[in-house]
C-alpha cells in the first residue's frame, strides 16, 4: 500500500506537470473500486457510471489543490462520496439520515462513548447464494442513515484504516470509532428485522 501511495504521488506530480497519461494510469488503477463504492448508494449502472465519471473530472480539475496529506485515494474516496450524494440530492433522491447526532447519542448499553466489543458484520448463511447476500446487503444499506451507512462502507468493503476514514470524512478517529459502533447496531437491527435467520451469524 505504501508503494501503491507513492506511485500514486509521482502520478500526481506528473499530470500537474502536463502528462496526461500519469492521471490516465491512476484511473485504470482505482476505476474499479469507484465503481464498487458509487454502488453502494445506487445500483443505476447509467447513474453510477456518471458519478464515477464525475468523480474523475472533478478529481483531474482539482489535481492542484491536493495536498497529499492523506493518500490519493482517500482524497478520491471524498470526492466520489461527495459527488454520490450531491447525485441523489440533484435528482431529488435525499439519501436517508438520521436526526440525532451519533456523537451525542448513548450507546446500547447506555455508557456515553462506549467502544466496541468485538461486534461484527454477520456470518451469513453458507446455504445462500453470493449475489442474494449481496442483494440483502445492499438493501439493508439503504435503510439506515448516510451518516452511519458511508463509515461502514469504508470500513468493512473499502477495508480502509480507522486513519484513512478520518481523513476521508474529516473527522477524528474517535468519532470514526463511535460512529462505526453505532454504524453496525443499526445494520445488525435492520438485517435481523428483515431476515431473522442471520441471527445465529452474530457473534
């Protein structure tokens, strides 16, 4: 990844310097997981490939402004799931939130600021098939609020660092850490609603 992070800054260097290609390169090498993270907030194929193409546009526009503080992926995971959510806002598809903040709220057990034990994203059943896992995911996804929906995404598919989340929204990573705790109660709650059968997946 450290390797990856530095080509990825002479890529950079490059394309402020006038080679095009260089930024070409670095959209052959992250197009795919821009693909995979747009999905999750629509399964559009049309929509998804306008926000990743966006994303690309606005990212080449910016270039300058990068300051390569975090990776440039990070800063292109900002900018995607920007541009995502502005998408749904334009076409009048206002992504679910919550109204109380995370921060503020008490945790299940009703400590202020309790941290996870070891909570994860199920187990599910070996009986079902890749693509209705998949469907299920996504449509529980879609039930919980942004604010928690965007951190799990980033965590648990994007597989990005408690560091890298915090750069990416532009919050701590106490705030990431909450969040996520709170983040995964939600997806549990809801996917055990819709399919109790999951319920022996949890740990």
């Amino acid at each position: 990844m450290e390797a990856a992070s530095k080509d990825d800054l002479r890529l950079v260097t490059e394309t402020l310097a006038g080679n095009q290609l260089s930024f070409q390169l670095l959209v052959e090498r992250y197009q795919q997981r821009m693909f995979a993270l747009v999905r999750h907030y629509t399964r559009n194929p049309v929509e998804i490939e306008d926000i990743v193409q966006d994303t690309f546009l606005k990212a080449y526009t910016r270039l300058p402004s990068f300051q390569q503080a975090s990776s440039f992926y990070t800063w292109l995971c900002r900018i995607a799931i920007n541009t995502a959510l502005d998408f749904q806002k334009r076409v009048g598809r206002n992504p679910v939130r919550g109204v109380e903040d995370p921060e503020l709220a008490l945790s299940p057990d009703g400590i202020e600021g309790s941290r996870p034990t070891g909570t994860r994203l199920p187990a599910p059943d070996a009986r079902l098939e890749r693509d209705e896992i998949a469907r299920i995911t996504q449509t529980v996804l879609e039930e919980i609020p942004e604010i928690f929906r965007t951190v799990l995404v980033l965590r648990e598919f994007e597989e990005l660092s408690y560091q890298d989340i915090a750069d990416v929204l532009g919050i701590s990573i106490g705030t990431v850490e909450s969040r996520l705790f709170r983040a995964r109660a939600r997806f549990k709650d809801k996917l055990l609603a819709l399919h109790p059968e999951f319920g022996e997946g949890w740990s």
